[in-house]
C-alpha cells in the first residue's frame, strides 16, 4: 500500500519536481515565451499566418512545416515544470487548436520521432484525440484518407509505449468518426 505524498517523490520517467520558481525556460525556435501584450492579441490574431484556406498537409516530408514546428515547440513548454511557461503555452495553443489546419500540424508533430522527445509527441497525440472531432468534417475525402494513413503507420512503426498508446487513442476517436458519419467500410449495422 502506498502510504501519502511527498513533493519530493518522483515518477522515474517524468522530471524532478521544482519547488523553486527561480528557474526560467528558454522555448526552442521559432516560437518564443509570449508577452503579455502577445496574450492579449492572440484571439484576434491570425494563428496560421497563410493567406490561403486551403489546408496545408505537409505530413509526408522528413522536414516539419512551420505550423507544426511553432505547435511543437508549444507542447514542450507544457512539459516544463515551470508554470508559467504552461500557462503561457496554453494561452497560445488556445487559438491555433481551433484552426482546423492544426490537425496535419499535430500528426507531424507525433511522427517526428528522433527530432521530438517522447514526451511531446505523447502530449502531441493526447491534444491530437481531443481535438480531431471538432475538426474532422472539415477535411475533404484524400486528406483524411492521408491523415488515416499517417496515424496507422505511427502505430505500426512507434517503439515507445505511451506515444503509441496515444495514438491508439487519435485512431479510437477517428474510427468513432468514420463510423458515425458513414464514411468507414465497418458500417453501422444498416444495410
């Protein structure tokens, strides 16, 4: 039986636990730790800066698009244990997560394996689940088609356990869909 807390016990794969709010967090480029005067114009903001509203699905190159290097770099300030680089991440995911084009931008992220830590990609592909429903009668049919190839060859490919595991969930969710709207082979039942 485990017997109470103690801040200073630890998971042995997650990061010691800081008390000290003295520790400052610099983000990887592009992106850099929003101002306030940032936070405040976000919602206006554009969080895609293209003009076109076209998707762009850039999920077959070696190299991350700019979307999905920016989100990246957002996800690992939430795997930081200084709070306010989290609270400055999500105030800055917030708008981007409701571009439909985040999407492509967070399976780039989950299959960047090597280039991202486990623990971004793990985070990647929880977001992902959470947030492909809101976003998925948006694509058109070969978007998806690609979007469901991209999640299954994470799962086929993907040594670690929780990042596979996330995906498990991305592909859980995608199959409610598909089987919802009818777009799936498994159908409802209904012939």
């Amino acid at each position: 039986a485990f017997h109470g807390t103690h801040p200073s016990v630890h998971h042995p794969k997650l990061p010691p636990h800081r008390t000290s709010s003295s520790s400052s967090l610099s983000l990887p480029t592009p992106t850099a730790q929003p101002t306030q005067a940032d936070r405040a114009a976000l919602p206006s903001s554009n969080p895609f800066p293209s003009s076109s509203p076209a998707l762009n699905l850039n999920i077959s190159s070696q190299t991350m698009s700019e979307d999905a290097a920016r989100i990246a770099a957002l996800l690992s300030a939430l795997t930081q244990p200084d709070t306010n680089a989290i609270r400055s991440a999500e105030a800055a995911l917030k708008p981007i997560l409701k571009d439909a084009r985040c999407v492509p931008a967070l399976v780039e992220v989950l299959k960047t394996r090597g280039a991202q830590p486990d623990a971004v990609r793990h985070v990647a592909a929880i977001v992902l689940r959470k947030r492909i429903s809101g976003h998925w009668s948006k694509f058109d049919a070969s978007t998806k088609t690609a979007l469901k190839t991209e999640i299954l060859a994470v799962l086929a490919n993907e040594p670690e356990r929780a990042v596979r595991n996330g995906a498990v969930g991305v592909a859980a969710t995608v199959c409610k869909l598909e089987v919802g709207d009818g777009g799936g082979e498994a159908g409802d039942g209904s012939d």
